[in-house]
C-alpha cells in the first residue's frame, strides 16, 4: 500500500500478468495479449487521468499516482 501526503492511497492487489504488444493511433489504443484476440479502447488524457472507453461505451479512468 502507498499513501500521499496529500491523503490519496494505492493499494495494489496482484492479478494476471499479460504480455503482448500494444499501438496507439488517432485516439484509440489496441492491445493485443499474446494468443488472445485484440482489444481496443479510445483513449484520452484529463489532467492526472487516463480515461479509457470501450466499444459499448464503458469509461474506465485511470489516475496518476505520485508519493
């Protein structure tokens, strides 16, 4: 677990590492795990946020963690 001065805390939990490859062109991410089918998301930056949006319209956001 990390924690902030700024009170903000991680806590990581391990699940499944994937390899595989991975290309961003004009808004959208591809992913593509070895032996699986790729996976595209759109894609876009706010502020310390990663927002990802899959292909029926899902948000996932993702934010930048610094200690």
């Amino acid at each position: 677990m990390r924690y902030s001065r700024a009170g903000v805390v991680q806590l990581s939990v391990p699940f499944q590492t994937l390899t595989g490859t991975y290309r961003t062109t004009q808004g959208t991410l591809t992913i593509t795990p070895n032996d699986q089918k790729p996976v595209s998301y759109k894609f876009k930056r706010e502020k310390d946020s990663l927002v990802l949006t899959d292909g029926e319209g899902k948000e996932s956001k993702f934010l930048r963690f610094e200690y």
